[in-house]
C-alpha cells in the first residue's frame, strides 16, 4: 500500500522544481529514497521532522524555507 500512495504522490509531483518534506516518523526517509530512484533526488530542498502541525505553522514552515 504504502509503494502505491508514493507512487501516485510521485506522479502528482514529478514537474515540481523544488520539493520540501516535513512529518513524523522514517517515512520521510523511505520517500527520499523513492525519490531518488525516480530521478527527483536532487529536487528535495529540505527534510524535517516535524510532528503535528496547523496549516498556518505549514505555510510558515514552507516560506521561511523558500525565501529569496
């Protein structure tokens, strides 16, 4: 199960030009690696771990890491 979402989240995300990871847990590990494999490695500006998190502290999260 898990191989399928990264897969569909992969196709979803395949054009983004910068990708950042945040959450809980080894998964964020597993994808990166996915991510790799699927040539997208060198897209991923940060991985964090994070746990629960409003969309307020996302937003944040995400401009503060792509401020030019």
């Amino acid at each position: 199960q898990l191989s399928k979402y990264y897969y569909d989240v992969i196709s979803r995300i395949r054009d983004a030009k910068s990708i950042l990871i945040l959450g809980p847990g080894e998964a964020k590990g597993e994808f990166v690696k996915r991510l790799q494999r699927e040539g997208l490695g060198g897209n991923v500006v940060g991985v964090d771990a994070v746990d629960k998190m409003t969309d307020r502290q996302i937003a944040a999260r995400v401009r503060l890491q792509f401020q030019a």
